[in-house]
C-alpha cells in the first residue's frame, strides 16, 4: 500500500529574519574605552569578520541565499563558533557594550531587540534548526537512502532547537513567541514528529508484511501529529505559527491513522477476516475524507493529488475486499465509527541529536584569547562567590551547632528542675489543670472513655458502610462480566465485548484500590482499640475532678535536701550564663566575617587586576587565610560550647539524683507524669479517630461516585446486551431460513436438470426410430 508512500510531502517553518548588525564600531568603542586604541586596531578584522558572516545569516533568512549544508558550514556555524568567543571575552550579556540584536518573529514580523548575545545565539540556532528541517523537508524521499537523510536532518533540527531552549534559559528578558518555552516546544514536537514520520515511511519501504508493526508506527506518529496539532490550534500558540502548519499538521494526523487501518486491514484480509478488514478501509476512506478537505485548504498544489493517490489505494483495496466479501464470506462489517484507533507502537523512534561545541565542530580559533578584561570580572565574581560561600557555609553550621545547643539545653529541662528546686510548689500545677478541664469540656459532659468509644463507634460504622458498598458494587460488575461471557460463548466472534470490557476493568481496578486501602484502615482501627485497651484506667482519671486529682498527690513539705541542692543549681546557672556568653561571641566574630566580605567586594577586583591573570590565586590564598582564621575562631568557640553543654549534663544530672532522693518530689513528678501522660493520649486517640472518621468521609464520597458509575455501566451494558442479543438472535434466524431457502432452490435444480434429462434422452430415441424409419423406407 505504501509504494507511494516515500513521497509523502512534508512542511517547512521560516526562518527569522535579522535586523542589519554593525559590530565593528561598537565594539571598537568598547575596547578603546576599556583596554587601549592599539588593541581596538588589533581587534578590528575579527570584528569585520563577524560582520561578514552575520550578513550571510541576514541574506539567508530573506530568501537570498539558498539553503544548503554549505551555506551552514561556511556561514551559519563560522558565525556561531565565533559568537561564542566574543561571549567569552567581552560583556556582551548585560548591556555593557552598545550593541543591540534585532530580531523578527516568525509569524507576524515583530521586531525584539535586546542587548544580550545569548539571545543572538538562540536566533541563530533557531535558524539553523529551521534550516535543517527545511533540508529534511526537501530530501529526495523517493529512495530509502534519502529518507534515512532527511530523517537526520529532522533529529538534528531537534537537537538545535535543544540547545536553543538552553540559551534562551539564560534571558530573563521577555521573548518573542517563537523563543517561549512554547514556541521551542512546538518547533521541536514538529521536528520530531516529521523525523518520525521519516522512519515510518522507511519501515513501510522496507517491512512489507509486517501490518501490525506498521500499523503501531503510523499509529504512533499520527499521535505526534495529533499533539502538534492541539498545541498550534490553541488560542495562546496563534501568535507562534501560521494556522497553515496547524491544519499541516492536522491532515498528517488524518492520514497516518487511516494508513494504520489499512496495515490492519491487510493483515485482517490475510487472516480471513473479511469484515473487519472491509470496515476498516471504509474507517480510511472517512480520514482521508477529512484529510482531503484540510489539503485544499492549504493552499500548496501538491497535496491534492498525493492525497488522491492515497485515497485510490485504499478504494482499490477496498473494491476488492468487498467484492470477496459479498461472493464468498458473506461477513458482518462493522460501522466505520464503531473502530476505534489503532494501537500505537509506544515510543517515537525519533530523538534530537546532540550538537555538541560549535567551535570544534568548525575548528575556528579564538582571535580573542589575549583580551583580559572580562576574565578578571570573572575572577572577581568566582572569588566572591567562593569567599560568600564561606561566609555562609560558616553561619549555617555555626546556627545549626547553636540550635543543638538550645534543644539540649530545652531537653534537660533546666529551667524547670532550678524552678522546681527554687520553689515548692502545692497543687495540680495550673497548666496541667487548665489541660485536664478542656478535656472534660470537650467530652460534654459524657465522660472520657464514653466519648471515646462513642466516637470509635462511628469509626466502626462508616468502615463497615464503606466495605459493604465497595462489596455490592463489586458483585454487579462481576455478574455483569459473567453474563457477558455466557453471551460470547454462545454467540461467538459476533460478540463484541472490548470498549466495555476496559471499563469493566477500570472500575474493577479502582473499587479493589478502595477496598485495599479500607483494608489498610482497619488494621489503625485495631490499634486504636489496642490503645483504648491499655490505657483505660489512666484515661478514667481524667473523669475525676480537679480537686480529687489534688487529692492523690503527696504534700511537697520541705526536707533536707532541698538545702543540699544550693550549690549545684548556683552551678547550673554560671554555666547558663557563660553559654550566652560564648553565644555572644559567635555572633560578633559573624558580623566581623561579613563586614570583611563588604570590604572585598570593593577591594578584590583592585587586587586581581594590579597582580594579573597568573597571580589570581594568589590574591585568593590570601583573602582565604584571611577568613579561615576567623572560622577557626568561630569553630573553638564552639568547641568551648560543648564543653559547657556536657559540664549541664552532670550538674543536671546531679539535681535529678537529687530529686529523686526526695521521695515527696519524686512520687509527686510520677502522678503528674502520669496525668500528663494520660492527658496525651487522651489527644493522640482523638486526633486518631477524628483522622478515621475523615478518611472514611472521603472514601465514602469516592465510593458514591464511583457507584454512579457502576450502575450507570451495568445499566448502559444490559440494555446493549438485550438489544445485541435480539439483532444476533434474528441474524441467525435469516441465516437459517436462508439455508433451507438455498436447499429448495437446490432440490428444484436437481429435479429440472432430471427432467431436461429424460427430455433429451427421449429426444435421442425419437431420433434414432426416425433414423431407422428413414432406411426402411428407403430399402
């Protein structure tokens, strides 16, 4: 079917066109200003050169110059590798020299100019992409060989619009739209999209009898097509590309799926398949339908008669797989409408192709390599970036050292154990009895255990709602799916089954994922009832009232060894004190580090410029020795820190031995430990079950749209089942009566070719009595 299918033609995108560009005086300026007059002079060929080649880039672009590879190895890529140079030494990104870029779109001719070379080089890689593309699109396609080119001409334009993307990246100006993310997006997807398109056309040359595998690579790359398409037929891409491409690509997307159909029907037609291989070239003849339509919009001549060529194929096939089918196999033929899409084969065989370094690729030699002003900036920032670094590096980790310290500090709780030791205290601590009432409140007067279980009771209720309706719906489709399969065994292939089988699957799939995950929910379900389990009698004290709470505590009378405790907590607090101290000192040798950066921003490009390019690393060692000695500092200081810490190790851990020598104290810390503890579980086990109750609330409501679903499907499928099975049920009834009809007709001929014999064998006798009468007569 393909024996014209190398010639498929394939669409360009333009160019954009350039304003007229003068580097010589501008960049003469510059370097006079900067550097010397001598070196300007010096420099004025190489900037007369890029003149040259940025005027053949211009004349390509208007159509004045004919594109050829070439063209872009003498011109197109010379000025690319000689751009990169003059990035490379001068300030040519952030407006420093007087010189502007101007490009126009390629849609609407709008002109952007920006001061900044990387947008120069993303205008002529874009070019340079399009260049390729056009190259492809022009390849001699006849032979397999020219298709194989053209298809590295497309994966080469991908790879160029890659790299342009890159350049692009680095502009934070505002971009026409061909250089937006999406207008790359859509270029590339083009590119790519007719480079698969290549290979396609190169395995139908080649692969002759492999249906189904062409059938996934046409099916493939109208996909391609597709999404090409509906990115160019969005509102936001009209100022991007020319509707033209948009319908372009549209058609394409047309035609390869009816060419998918047509490997198909092939492959049915081998398998005698005759009805479905006749159903799907009239599923063809409908794209293609479609496709002409768009082609005579395009406005080129030589899409009509490719298209017409196509269309013959396929009528040809057509006309033959219907004849057979209406003389011989008699079979059903399905509605061109009712076949769905071909697979497609899952992956493009199509990927940009890496550019790599423009200058080794043209072997153009530096002619700047000795200017060294933009080095030393660079130096500059480079050292500055290192030394801010540092800078940085240093407070971080000087913050995260001290956050330890605090939390240390926090952990061993030694406000609390100097408060405690510093005051008796009497009574249910006013926190601790603020925490308790709450509880009580939110309970509403129904008590904590009550609420609890209250609250796990429709816990358990929601999670059994859930799991019965999941187990209904489940059920339905399950016996959907088995009246099906009685249906087929009984019908055969005239069953159809697959679309809704796939949603049978699909909500199969999604219930079971439900009722996993239900499942799930019901093992935290068991541990909350664990937890209620284990801690009921501590969660019952929380129905006692704040003044029998008091009650069970032990009076905090005053012993002997609260006055052993006095040197230990003066201890404690110098140690406190000389902490902040040590944190004091941090801060201060930071705020020094940072005034020193200060100062070298302004100093550092003096220093590298008076040592020049080979001393760079000395002036860096020095400034380096310079902050190291402060971050040494820093890192004692820290070290002191820790001593601290570990001296507020033992002195707390003296106190608690203390404490808990004191058995008043230590019997009341364990109630109120317990009453806090109790207090926290209390929370953990309603913030559980709150998070059950929400779970199951969502679950539930997925659950009711995905009931809809089931009973809208099992509905929809019975009706189509009943109405399948009466059309099926009268189909075999005509094929029964048909059959007796043909054996009378056969019986009928049988009987008249009897009695034409007999005729003529009375005939033979009558003449042989007239033979014989005649001899008589004439003896």
């Amino acid at each position: 079917m393909t024996s014209s299918a190398l010639s498929d033609p394939l669409m360009v995108f333009p160019m954009k066109r350039a304003d007229s560009l003068d580097w010589v005086k501008p960049m003469k300026k510059y370097v006079q200003a900067t550097i010397s007059n001598h070196e300007a002079e010096s420099l004025t060929s190489s900037f007369e050169h890029l003149n040259r080649l940025r005027k053949s880039v211009e004349d390509a672009a208007k159509g004045r110059e004919t594109i050829s590879e070439h063209l872009l190895d003498q011109a197109f890529f010379p000025y690319a590798a000689m751009l990169k140079h003059a990035i490379a030494h001068f300030p040519l990104i952030d407006g420093r020299v007087s010189i502007s870029f101007g490009w126009y779109d390629v849609m609407y001719r709008k002109k952007v100019s920006l001061p900044n070379a990387n947008y120069e080089m993303a205008s002529l890689l874009f070019n340079v992409a399009a260049a390729y593309h056009h190259l492809g699109a022009s390849e001699n396609r006849e032979t397999s060989d020219g298709v194989k080119t053209a298809f590295k001409h497309f994966q080469t334009a991908a790879g160029l619009l890659e790299l342009c993307k890159e350049k692009t990246s680095l502009l934070t100006d505002r971009l026409p739209p061909d250089l937006s993310v999406d207008g790359l997006a859509v270029f590339c997807s083009l590119t790519l999209t007719s480079a698969h398109h290549c290979s396609y056309l190169k395995a139908a040359s080649e692969m002759k009898g492999k249906h189904s595998v062409l059938a996934k690579l046409a099916m493939e790359g109208s996909h391609m097509y597709e999404n090409t398409h509906r990115f160019m037929a969005h509102p936001a891409a009209a100022e991007i590309v020319d509707r033209r491409l948009s319908s372009y690509c549209e058609m394409h997307q047309l035609v390869l799926e009816a060419r998918a159909h047509q490997h198909l029907a092939e492959a049915n037609h081998e398998a005698h398949d005759i009805g479905m291989e006749v159903g799907r070239l009239q599923r063809a003849q409908v794209l293609l339908d479609k496709a002409m339509t768009l082609a005579r919009t395009l406005g080129t001549p030589q899409y009509v008669p490719w298209l017409q060529a196509v269309q013959f194929s396929v009528n040809r096939q057509l006309e033959v797989a219907t004849g057979e089918n209406e003389k011989i196999y008699h079979e059903r033929v399905p509605a061109a409408d009712s076949i769905g899409q071909p697979d497609r084969f899952g992956k493009t065989l199509a990927k940009p192709t890496p550019v790599g370094d423009l200058v080794e690729r043209t072997g153009i030699r530096d002619p700047f390599s000795h200017v060294t002003p933009v080095h030393i900036l660079d130096a500059h920032s480079r050292f500055r970036e290192e030394l801010t670094s540092l800078v940085q590096h240093q407070a971080i980790e000087t913050g995260k050292h001290r956050d330890r310290i605090n939390e240390a500090i926090h952990q061993m709780g030694i406000v609390e154990n100097v408060g405690a030791f510093e005051r008796r205290e009497t009574g249910l601590p006013p926190h601790l009895a603020d925490r308790v009432s709450a509880i009580r409140q939110a309970t509403q007067g129904m008590g904590c255990m009550a609420h609890l279980n209250d609250r796990r009771s429709l816990l358990s209720n929601l999670s059994q709602s859930v799991a019965e309706t999941i187990s209904r719906l489940l059920k339905m489709l399950d016996n959907e799916a088995k009246t099906d399969r009685e249906l087929r065994q009984k019908f055969g292939h005239r069953w159809t089954r697959q679309p809704s089988g796939n949603v049978n699957t699909d909500l199969v799939r999604t219930l079971r994922d439900y009722d996993n995950k239900v499942h799930q929910a019901t093992g935290g379900d068991c541990i909350i009832d664990a937890k209620l389990k284990d801690n009921f009698e501590s969660l019952c004290r929380l129905d006692l009232s704040v003044e029998r709470l008091e009650q069970l505590l032990p009076d905090a009378a005053e012993t002997d060894v609260d006055k052993a405790t006095s040197n230990t907590v003066a201890t404690v607090k110098a140690l406190i004190k000389d902490m902040q101290a040590k944190e004091n000192a941090e801060r201060g040798k930071l705020a020094e580090l940072r005034e020193m950066l200060e100062a070298d921003n302004k100093q550092l490009p003096i220093d590298l410029a008076a040592a020049g390019r080979d001393k760079e690393d000395t002036v860096m060692a020095a400034a380096k020795l310079r902050y190291e000695e402060k971050t040494q500092y820093l890192i004692q200081l820290m070290i002191q820190s820790d001593n601290i810490q570990n001296q507020l190790v033992a002195a707390v851990e003296e106190l608690n031995r203390l404490r808990r020598s004191d058995p008043n104290a230590s019997n009341r810390a364990k109630v109120l430990a317990a009453l806090e503890g109790a207090c926290h579980m209390y929370d953990e086990l309603s913030m559980n079950i709150d998070e059950g109750v929400n779970f199951y609330a969502r679950m539930s409501e997925a659950v009711d749209q995905c009931k809809g679903k089931v009973e809208d499907f099992v509905y929809a499928r019975n009706v189509q089942m009943d109405d399948l099975k009466n059309v099926l049920q009268k189909e075999a009834a005509h094929i029964e009566i048909g059959q007796e009809l043909e054996a009378t007709l056969k019986a009928l001929e049988l009987e008249k070719k009897r009695e034409e014999d007999a005729l003529r064998a009375e005939q033979a006798k009558q003449e042989e009595l007239r033979k014989a009468h005649a001899q008589q007569s004439q003896g």
